[in-house]
C-alpha cells in the first residue's frame, strides 16, 4: 500500500516542477522511509535525484512499491492545486492508478495512469568536489539571466577565493562576481581555483523551482559536472549536469 | 571547441 497526506499540495507542486523540467517520466520508489527517485534526463547530460523522508509528510504509510509516472501529465494535474489544499497521494493498486486528491472547500480527485517506468537503480556518483558555495538562489539565477543575454552556455569558476559566472559570446561578455563577504552568499568553501562550462538552460531548469530566499549548495571543480542541491517542502533535491569539455 | 559530454560518463 501506499498512501501520504501533503499539508500544502502547492509544495509539492513545486517538487514535481522541478523535476519534470528536465525528465518526462519518473519512477517513485516509495518505502516505509519516504519517497526517492533518481533519473537522467532524455539526452543523459543531467541527473536528478530526489529524496522526500516520510517527515515531509503529514501522514504517511507505505511498503515498497515503484510507482512510475508521466510527468507532464502529473504537473498539468498539480497545476490545479489551489492554495489551501492539502494533497493526497494513494496507490490505488487494482486499478493501476496513482490517485490525486485535493482537499480544500471540495475533494477533487484525479486517477493518474501508471507508467511501466522500472527504478533506474541509478546512484548520484560520489564525486569529491574542491569547491562548495552556499549561495541564495534568487541571486544565483540572477547571475544565470545576465549570461543569458551574451550566450547559451556560462563558465562557473572559483578564482582567488571568488565564485565568478561568466559568459561570453561572439561580442558580448557578461560576468558577475561573489565575494564570500556578500549578502548572497551564506558560505564559501573554497578548495583550489576550478572553471567547469554549462549549458545554461538546463542549469535555468535545474534552479526553476527554487524560491529566490532559498538556499542552494553549488559545487564546483574543473571540467567536472556540478552539482546543485537544495530544499523544497522538506524534500531534497539534488541535480548533476554535466559539463562541457574541450575535445 | 568545447563539446557537451554525458553525466553517464562520470559514473564510475
């Protein structure tokens, strides 16, 4: 079985937005714990993994199950949490069904098809990185904006204690810089000098669900992937992409 | 030039 009661379904909302930027089907591998789910996106150059505890939730009770699901299909349906309504999420396992409950002034429910998605058994690697920046995420996607305008890809970089988002296109550059001093940076944990290159719409899709008073850890080395975490509902989420590299 | 590579290829 498996059921759990979210007190703000548009918490959740937010879960789904995150992940379903990059992938378009997942597998929830549900457990007594809580909730995991890790994925590549389509063109394998990002990962996203997923953790929500059962604490995150205000009920939950479930043994294991792999609950596979059509994203888009799951955040056109979320998309129609209002803003007081707790949400529901039950296996309803005869029909073959993830059943989607609203509860507000009215109990709104949705059966969503269940997807034949088998659980990736995918780990995020354990990659040792010189570099973690705690930063706020308004200031960061900010910084992702202003790359935006000169180029589709943006270096981040760790010089002489700075952490540096740089771009530059054929004409144009556009670079902004974190001292550990700044307002925007909650800390720096600063290894050696790195510079890795991103594309920058799949860092603007991993960053899309986090509020702008959020925090995210960035870590960052040399032509390595980096990974991007951060909170959300009480669930954790954690994003790779990887970099591009001089061949 | 610089050329997108796979996360799959840092998964050791």
């Amino acid at each position: 079985m498996f059921k759990a009661v979210i007190s703000e379904a548009k918490e959740f909302k937010k879960i789904i937005d995150a992940a379903s930027n990059l992938l378009d089907e997942i597998c929830f591998e549900v457990s007594e714990d809580g909730i995991k789910a890790r994925a590549m996106d389509p063109s394998h150059v990002a990962l996203v993994s997923m953790d929500i505890p059962k604490e995150a939730f205000e009920e939950y009770e479930a043994d294991v199950h792999d609950i596979g699901i059509d994203l888009e299909a799951f955040k056109k349906i979320m998309n129609r949490a209002k803003a007081k309504d707790k949400l529901i999420l039950e296996l309803d396992e005869e029909k073959n069904k993830l059943n989607v409950i609203f509860k507000g002034t009215a109990r709104r429910k949705f059966a969503l098809a269940l997807y034949d998605v088998s659980s990736s058994n995918l780990q995020v690697p354990d990659i040792e990185y010189p570099n973690e920046i705690l930063i706020k995420a308004g200031a960061f996607v900010d910084a992702l904006k202003d790359a935006d305008l000169v180029n589709d890809h943006v270096a981040l970089k760790v010089d002489d204690g700075k952490f540096i988002i740089y771009a530059k296109g054929d004409l144009n550059e556009s670079e902004t810089i974190f001292e550990e001093d700044s307002e925007d940076i909650i800390s720096m944990n600063i290894g050696e000098n790195a510079r890795s290159t991103f594309n920058l719409e799949y860092l603007k899709d991993m960053t899309k669900a986090a509020s702008s008073d959020d925090i995210l850890k960035i870590c960052i080395g040399t032509d390595m992937p980096v990974k991007i975490e951060y909170d959300i509902g009480g669930a954790n989420l954690t994003f790779l992409l990887a970099p591009r590299i001089e061949s | 030039k610089k050329k997108q590579v796979k996360i799959s290829d840092f998964f050791k």
